[in-house]
C-alpha cells in the first residue's frame, strides 16, 4: 500500500512492549478500533507472547513481529520462512546486506514485508564511534538505505530525523517507518533521535511506532487517537 493510499489510522503501529501476553491483550481490547497495526517485541514474544500473533491476525489486525534478525544467512532465512508462515505483515532485519539478501531470498512470495533497521534510535554519534564505526549517524543510515532499496527490501525502519535525507536519496523505494514518536510535552526516555508525529510525517515517514506514549497512559484509547488526529493534520 502506498503512503498516499493509507489512512491516518493505518499509519500508527502500537507496540505492545508489555510484560505478558495477558496484559498486552487487556491492552489490545482497550485501543479497539482505534489500532490496526501493533508491533511485538522480544520482551513480549520471550514472555509467551508469539501466539498472540496468530490471534492478532485472526482478529484482522496486522501485525509487526520486531525480531530484528542478525545471524548467518542460513539461520536469517529459515527465521523469515517460520515468521512468514505464522501470517506476520512486517518483520525486520539489521540491515547488513548479506542479512538482508538472505531474508528476501527466503520470504519468496510470502505477503511478509522486510524493514531494514538502520541505526537504532537509541544511539548517538558517541555510541557508534564506541563500538567502532567511523563517520556519523546519517552517513550509515543513508548507506544502509542504498543497500537495502538494491537487495530488494520493503522498507527501512529509521529515526525521524534521517526521514528527509533517505527520501532525498532513494526517493520513494522504500516504505519508511519510524520509531522514536513522542507527541509534544512526552518524555523522550532512552530515545536519542525523537520527533513528534507531526515532525516525522512532514518530513516523509509512512508509518509511526508508537510505544510508551500509548501505553503508559491513563486513557491509552484517548492517546492513540490523540496521535492519529495529529498525524491526520500533518498528512493534510
């Protein structure tokens, strides 16, 4: 589906980073209509959360597994055939190219989508240069992005603040989903590189991940459609 073609509600992805598969459910069943994408990660697949996954997809909802697959070719891609096979809409990969290549060779024609994750949102200049790559964020960022649109990946999973330049770059190759959402006043926690929604649609994202500012509200309904009016305005 191209950006244009989506609606605002389709352009929020929840993640369900909750302790059990019990409470993520309570969580799902007090969003209701409002969410149609929710993402699970490791702290909720590691506590028995995979097969909420199945019952996500059931219940017509899509579903974002956040593995973030990194191993040798053979094991990326017997990964990807089990995760295509469990009826998942969007998976990802570090975007390292032989990773990258082995997952798209293995999804085949599954309708599982491949987001490469470029550098984490967690991470700085300082952190890179830590565990030893030379040059800043946007420089690996931009070059993963190259890489990813010439293997033939879906999309790339990057922070708002490096939205314009991959668009600038790649043009519209590659479906860009953004994690590292706060709306305005939210804490920004352990994200270094946030925006707000309306920052990152502006700049050219197509979907938004939204955790802790969901979740972690007093009313998460009233929060999730808080951010769908603001991303509604800024898609204008």
């Amino acid at each position: 589906m191209g950006s244009a073609s989506m609606t605002a509600r389709e352009r929020l992805i929840i993640g369900l980073d909750i302790g059990t598969p019990e409470a993520a459910e309570r969580m799902v069943e007090r969003l209701g209509e409002a969410v149609s994408i929710y993402k699970i990660g490791m702290q909720l697949a590691f506590s028995g959360g995979l097969p909420l996954v199945r019952r996500l997809a059931t219940a017509g909802k899509d579903v974002f597994l956040d593995m973030k697959l990194l191993d040798i070719p053979n094991t990326v891609g017997h990964a990807v055939e089990a995760i295509a096979a469990m009826g998942v809409t969007y998976t990802t990969i570090h975007a390292y190219p032989q990773a990258m290549r082995a997952a798209v060779a293995a999804r085949g024609d599954a309708r599982l989508r491949l987001l490469g994750v470029t550098v984490l949102t967690s991470l700085d200049a300082g952190d890179l240069a830590e565990a030893g790559y030379a040059g800043d964020v946007s420089d690996l960022v931009l070059r993963r992005a190259e890489q990813a649109a010439a293997i033939g990946m879906d999309g790339l999973i990057c922070s708002p603040q490096e939205v314009a330049a991959i668009r600038a770059r790649i043009g519209n190759a590659l479906e860009l989903v953004t994690p590292g959402i706060r709306p305005s006043g939210a804490a920004a926690g352990d994200q270094k590189r946030a925006a707000t929604p309306t920052a990152a649609i502006r700049a050219g994202a197509d979907r938004l991940v939204v955790a802790r500012p969901v979740i972690s509200a007093a009313d998460p309904h009233a929060a999730a459609r808080s951010i769908i009016a603001e991303i509604a305005a800024a898609v204008g």
